[in-house]
C-alpha cells in the first residue's frame, strides 16, 4: 500500500532541506506530529533512530535508511508482519521553488492491512505535513 503527496513551497531547496531535515522541530509546524524524539544521531544522517508520535497512532521508532544529503531521505518503522518505509523528495523548480514530495509505503501482510485501514488518515497527515512545511519554510523566507 502506497500514498503520496507533494507541495510547491516558494524557496531554494536549500532552505527547504533546512527546515524539513531538522525533524525534532516538526511538532512546531505540523499537528500530524505530536513529539519526535531523537534516540540516536543528531540530524537526518543513514543510522539516525527518531521515536514519532502521532495523533491516533502509537509510538512508533524510525530509523533513516537512506540519504541524498539536500535531496531526500528515507526513514523506516518495522514491527512483526509490517515495515513502513517514508520517502522525502526534494526538486528544485529554480532558484527560489522547491517540489517536496512524501512517499509512505507499507508491506508485510500486517503493513498492508493497516495501510488500507489508514489510507485516509495517512493521506491526511501527508497533506498535513506539507502544507505546514510551505507555511513554515514561506514565513521563515519572507522574514529573512
């Protein structure tokens, strides 16, 4: 089970990363995010293990997987009969607009069944997730 979502945010990718990539600070932007925690690392970096709680989701422990430093970035849950993988893309559109792109795929015979029990709220907080990114990064740039 796959969802997506993306947004147009109205700056460089650069600021863009700077922003999404610092994921202690999500909390202050998103209310898809309750707490977020680091438990190992210090930024988005292959190793980094961050403990996220959602509303209506229990705590759930993430380790990031992959990285294109000022690109993307994945980070992956597992639990027995589920692993959730989270994809975050950024493209430059010019100098001053970014497309951000969140990829949330769920397999394992677990993963799949709640993924389709989910979908709707997932896809919520992906659009959650992105629009309180392009108000803070928006609000960040226009007062820089």
């Amino acid at each position: 089970m796959k969802v997506t979502d993306g947004v147009l945010i109205d700056a460089s990718i650069e600021r863009v990363w700077d922003v999404f990539s610092d994921a202690e600070r999500w909390p202050e932007w998103t209310a898809s995010v309750t707490s977020l925690t680091l438990i190992e690392g210090s930024r988005i970096a292959v190793g980094t293990r961050v403990r996220i709680k959602q509303p209506r989701f229990p705590h759930l422990v993430w380790e990031v997987t992959e990285v294109e430093p000022g690109v993307s970035w994945t980070w992956v849950s597992t639990s027995p009969g589920a692993r959730t993988a989270a994809t975050h893309i950024l493209s430059s559109r010019g100098p001053a607009s970014t497309h951000v792109v969140q990829i949330i795929e769920q397999t394992g015979p677990l993963g799949v069944l709640v993924g389709r029990l989910t979908r709707r709220l997932t896809r919520r907080y992906l659009t959650m997730e992105a629009a309180g990114l392009k108000q803070r990064v928006e609000a960040d740039v226009t007062t820089a």
